[in-house]
C-alpha cells in the first residue's frame, strides 16, 4: 500500500505513545523524501482521554487532516478507541487495533458499561482489521510502554516501505536507554501475520 497519499489515523488513550508513534510515523516519511504532514488533537490526553493523531505522506499533502472515510490505516491503541473511529476508515482500508480494554470516565464512575463484543464486530464488519494483544507482546519484550511499537510493526508489514527505514526511523526517534527494547517490540510486531 502506497505511494499517491498514505493517510494514518493514530487513536489511543493520553499515555500511550501515541505522539511518539506519529514522530517514527513522520520520519518515515521524510526518510522516504515524502511530502508529510502530522495533526495532532488531543482531547483530555493528560486524564486518559482520547487522543487522535492524523499522518499524512505521499508525493503532495494539501491537508493535515484526515475526513471520514479517508484513512488508508487506522492504528488504534485501545478496542473502544477503534470503535469510536471506525468511520474514518476507507472501505478496503486497514484497521489495526491493540486488544487492549482501558476503561473511560463513565465507565470508571459506574454511568455506563464498557461495550461488549467490539473486535467481533470490527472483524465482522471490516475485513482488513488485525487484532493483537499488543500490551501482553510489549510486555513479553521488556516494556509494556512499547505498545506504540508493537503496532508500528504491524504496520510497517503492510506497507511498501522497506523494513530498513522503520528502524532506522525509530534510531532516529526513541531515545537510546529505550532503543533495544523498541526495537525488539517492533520486530515483535513485523512478524504478526
């Protein structure tokens, strides 16, 4: 998949790497000489609120922004997350979510019930959707934080862009104490089929 525009929407909850992702993201790009544009908006990321970044690359990015409908990948952090989303994504487009649960405020103060079935129906409704348990590969790998990695693999894998320049990216991006152990998550999740 590529190269007119790639569009990829990165949705998570504040906390999880989503920004550090959409920095590896960015510098992919530019590595590839691409034209690239990242939007971030963050809703209350600081108290575990959603979090949306948008990636855009290819030979000419007018826009930041990504309409429903548009996003060639979403890469979602949480299940509910991809949910709240979905509709952002292309027909034949690619979703990508962690398998992770993380509980919202009204679900935390008891006004309302985590949703039922949510990856069933995304793989139902959605054929090119991936689930991993993405916090329990991270985990495997030394660091339950490089989650953001583990998904970065993942779509690394269904994209053209060679393999090399996703590490040289994350070289490029994580800081060096962290550097072994996301490198090992993203190979982690290059090797999810």
């Amino acid at each position: 998949m590529i190269m007119n525009n790639l569009n990829i929407m990165i949705v998570g909850v504040g906390g999880q790497g989503t920004l550090l992702a959409s920095r590896i993201l960015g510098t992919v790009g530019i590595k590839k000489s691409y034209d690239v544009k990242v939007s971030e908006v963050h809703g209350m990321s600081q108290r575990g609120g959603s979090v949306v970044t948008y990636v855009k690359m290819g030979e000419k990015v007018y826009s930041p922004l990504i309409e429903k409908g548009e996003a060639d990948i979403i890469m979602a952090f949480e299940q509910l997350e991809a949910l709240r989303w979905i509709d952002y994504l292309k027909d034949n487009g690619n979703l990508i979510t962690n398998e992770q649960k993380i509980n919202p405020m009204p679900v935390i103060t008891g006004k309302a019930e985590y949703p039922k079935g949510i990856i069933e129906k995304l793989k139902e409704n959605y054929k090119g959707t991936v689930s991993l348990d993405a916090l329990n590969i991270a985990k495997q790998c030394g660091n339950t934080k490089a989650v953001n990695l583990v998904l970065i693999g993942v779509l690394a894998k269904r994209t053209d862009i060679e393999k090399e320049v996703w590490l040289e990216a994350i070289k490029e991006t994580v800081p060096a104490k962290f550097l072994d152990v996301n490198i090992k998550a993203f190979e982690a999740g290059y090797e999810v089929s």
